[in-house]
C-alpha cells in the first residue's frame, strides 16, 4: 500500500516540474508583493507614517524573515499543486489545457463559481 503511494507521488522528484513551478511563484511574489511594498513602504515613506498601525518600520531581519516564510509557502503550494495534477489524486480534478476546448466564458466562469 505505501510503496504505490510513494510510486505516484515520485513525479515529485522531477526536477523540472519543481524548477518551474517554484520560478513561477516565486515571480508571481516578487511580482505582486514586492510591487505592494514599493508603493506601501517605498514610495513616499514619510507620508504614510500617520496611517501606520505599528509605529515602527519593519527591520532588514523583518524582511527576511517574512520573506523566508514565504519561500518555504511556496513549496507547500507546489506539492499541493503538482499532487492535484498529476498524483494519485489527479483523477480528481481537471485541468483545461486550452481556452478554445470550452471559450472564454467558462475560462472566467468556472473558477469564480469555484
């Protein structure tokens, strides 16, 4: 029983699969949290200090380690991920490789009914 287990999930060891999506995330939060902290912490620093909870500013150690946790995130995401897609549970979900198969509609629709 544990050996099949372990069988299907040794796609896991591919290290194509984890490069990829680990550089995608990763991207997506460089992307999307580092532009939030540009414009929150960044941009204008000084006049946003009246709207702050905290009234310190986060140190160089803050930053890291909000940044290490989200790194370690990310690798409880992509095993998530990947095990929906292509483990011992990927009979159990779909995946809809191209727009076209079903349109435009059901692209957006199905995720925001989700």
């Amino acid at each position: 029983m544990l050996e099949s287990v372990l069988d299907s999930f040794s796609f896991l060891l591919s290290w194509r699969f984890l490069a990829i999506g680990y550089g995608v995330l990763t991207l997506r939060y460089v992307v999307i949290a580092g532009g939030a902290a540009l414009v929150f912490y960044g941009w204008r620093r000084e006049r946003r200090i009246e709207s702050k909870i905290q009234s310190r500013w986060p140190r160089r150690s803050d930053y890291r380690r909000e940044i290490g946790y989200s790194m370690l995130t990310f690798v409880v995401f992509l095993i998530v991920g990947i095990g929906l897609l292509r483990g011992p549970f990927g009979g159990y979900t779909h995946f809809y490789g191209e727009i076209a198969e079903y349109g435009w509609p059901w692209f957006i629709g199905v995720p925001s009914a989700a």
